[in-house]
C-alpha cells in the first residue's frame, strides 16, 4: 500500500504557513482539530521546515523576548515521505524516530499532506485484515472452485 492512497486522510490534516508568518499564525493552525504539525514553506512553495506542538511548547515555557517567527522554530531538516512511499516502511520510520506526524511531499519538495501515525497504522491493520480473509477464503475454498 502506497502513501496516496491515504491522501484523502493526509490532505485533510496539512497544515501551511509562510517562512514569514508569526509563530501566533502556526499557533491557530495547531489548534485546529486533527492539526499536529505545521510546514513552514517558503516562497517558492517548498517546504524549508516543520513546527510541531513540541516545539511551540518548548518555546512558551523558556524565558525570551518578543515572539519569533514561525520559522525560528522549525525543525530542520525535515524527514518526510513520499507518495509512491510504502505504509509500512513510513511506519516504522516513524515509529523509529518517535515521531506522531509526517510531512509527504511530491516530487518537487512541496508539501501535499501530513501523516498521522494512528492513520498508517488503522491502513496497515486493515491491509491485514483483509489478507486474513484472503488466505481464510482460500484454505476454506471459498471462491476458488
């Protein structure tokens, strides 16, 4: 199972704002429900980092002077994935980095979607349901006669 075929998930849950925009922009967006990461573009459209709710935690319970720009706290660089990119190779990506979300990105680095670890994983339980049936089925001769 590749990537695009969870696009209807992870189109839903990105999440953009400008390499200029105030951090209290990136903050709307996070507040948002289904919303855990925020990509940082720049003005090419391209994605230049990533701002999580950690990071905007992280900012507010340390000592500093006026709010920075959104871009001061991304995360860079970003570990994302692509479309043609398998479920089950993401996962364990993610899982490996701890990670909640993922930035996918189409072949010209800009940002078409955000991965949510719960969503690989209710895909990849599903791909195995349904091989469960298939192989039920099949030691049960069920439709191949």
């Amino acid at each position: 199972m590749h990537i695009e075929q969870l696009n209807a998930l992870t189109i839903a849950r990105l999440a953009v704002v400008d390499v200029d925009a105030a951090l209290q922009d990136a903050a709307q967006s996070l507040s948002k429900p289904g919303i855990g990461l925020v990509v940082v573009c720049d003005g090419n459209g391209e994605a230049a980092g990533v701002l999580s709710k950690s990071d905007l935690v992280r900012h507010l319970t340390s000592p500093t002077s006026p709010a920075p720009p959104a871009s001061a706290l991304m995360s860079s660089p970003i570990v994302s994935c692509g479309l043609q990119d398998d479920v089950h190779v993401v996962y364990k990506l993610m899982a490996t980095q701890s990670l909640q979300n993922i930035l996918v990105i189409d072949a010209g680095a800009k940002p078409v979607g955000i991965l949510d670890i719960r969503d690989a994983m209710k895909a990849l339980f599903k791909q195995e349901e349904v091989q469960e049936q298939l192989l039920l089925n099949y030691v049960s001769g069920v439709g191949y006669r």
